[in-house]
C-alpha cells in the first residue's frame, strides 16, 4: 500500500515536473528563468547578504544579520539531508529532459538554491510584511527556475522552500525578537 502511494506520487511529481520542463527551448522563458535563477546562488545571495549587512543600521541592520545567518545555517541540513536522501537529479533520470550545459552533479534533495532563496527573504517579510508582494513570488520564481532547468524535481523544490522559510523564522526570532 505505502509503495504504490509512493509510486503515484513520484508520478504526478514526474508529471508536474515534465510540464514546466518541456518549455525549455522558449527563448523569452530560457532569459528569464535562467536569470532568476541566479538570485538563490551562492554569489548572488552571500553578496547581497553581506552588502546588507554592511550598508544598514539599526533594526534593519539586525534583520540583515538575521539573514545572513539563516542562509548559513540553512546549508548545514541541506548538506545533511543531500547525503542522507541521495536523489538523483531529474535530467538523469528522466528520458527528454532539457538542461544547461555543465548542470549540478551533486543530490538534488532538497533543493540549495530555493532554500538560500527562502532563507534570506524571510527575515525581510518578517521584518517588513509588505515585501511579501515581492519577495515570495522571487522566491517562487527561483523555485520553479530549478524545475524549469532540469536540476531539480518539484518536491526538492517544496522542501527547500520550507527548510530555507524555517531558517529564516528561527534565525529572525533570535536575533529580532
């Protein structure tokens, strides 16, 4: 009973991700996702989080920090979960999959990127509620980027978006609260 649970939703998990995949060869959706991308790379959000920190005073000073932290933080269990959940990225798997030359070679649960994305945003909605209009749907974005690239299956995704959402909370009420 468990194993065909399973089976049925890796199946609609295969499903959703061929359906955002298969666009792959639109040039305007190519640019766009794989720009957004980038937001929840390394360069991209240790940049922006040190800069922050840099830059702001006072609360807002603490909500960078808070930030920068949870984005630290958030890689030690993405790291831990990778090897104790060694999922194989979709494009090796997945026959017609469209990728990026040179993809990741490492486990694709959870997803790092939407984890970083997520946990470097959260503190700011926390701090600022009206950035959400803006921030979740970047992170979103760079969620579904990873999907739409080939590199990761939609439960990776929904994971790193909880695990990096959690990171951002618990690091926001230590330092801000």
């Amino acid at each position: 009973m468990m194993m065909r649970i399973i089976d049925a939703f890796y199946g609609l998990e295969c499903r959703v991700f061929q359906k955002v995949n298969r666009h792959y060869d639109k040039k305007f959706l190519n640019l766009f996702f794989r720009i957004i991308t980038q937001f929840g790379g390394a360069d991209i959000t240790i940049a922006v989080s040190f800069l922050l920190i840099v830059i702001l005073s006072g609360e807002p000073k603490l909500t960078a920090i808070s930030s920068g932290l949870a984005l630290s933080a958030s890689h030690i269990p993405v790291h831990i979960i990778k090897q104790l959940f060694p999922r194989k990225r979709p494009y090796l798997i997945l026959e017609s999959t469209k990728f990026p030359a040179n993809p990741l070679q490492d486990h694709s649960f959870p997803s790092g990127h939407t984890t970083a994305i997520f946990s470097i945003v959260t503190p700011y909605i926390l701090y600022i509620p009206q950035l959400a209009i803006i921030l979740i749907p970047l992170g979103i974005g760079v969620g579904i980027s990873r999907i739409y690239l080939g590199l990761h299956y939609p439960s990776d995704i929904l994971a790193g978006g909880i695990l990096g959402s959690l990171t951002g909370v618990i690091c926001f009420c230590l330092l801000c609260l």
